[in-house]
C-alpha cells in the first residue's frame, strides 16, 4: 500500500518537523518544506510528520482519501 504525500507550499511556515522525522520523505527547500517522493510506503511516521506540522500544511491520502492530518 502506498500513499500521496503533499505540502501546501503557500500554508507551509518552514519550521522543519516533516524534515526531522521523516527526513526521505521531506526536506526544507529555502522557507518551506517540500516532498521528495510524493508516493510512499505506508508509514505510521508519515501521518506523525502531518500531525506535528504547526501549519497543517501536508496532506497523506491512500486512495484520494486524506488520511493525515489526524483530528
């Protein structure tokens, strides 16, 4: 199973998060963060980095559905 990964460039704030935890999947790119590989595999880290993210700017869908972030 794999899921779409995406961060929402104008809502991003930079504070480096995603990075942190899931450094192959995002990296900072100036003041914002962006996805390396926007198809992943299945990863509960994933839906951890969109849960943290201060600004709620990644999306995670598995099937067009969003997944992440969590309520």
């Amino acid at each position: 199973m794999s899921w779409k990964v995406e961060v929402d460039g104008g809502t991003c704030i930079g504070s480096g998060m995603c990075a942190s935890l899931m450094p192959e999947v995002f990296e900072l790119e100036g003041a914002t963060a962006t996805v390396i590989a926007d198809e992943v595999d299945a990863d509960e880290t994933v839906l951890d980095a969109a849960d943290s993210c201060p600004a709620m700017a990644i999306a995670v869908k598995e099937d067009g559905k969003v997944i992440g972030p969590r309520p």
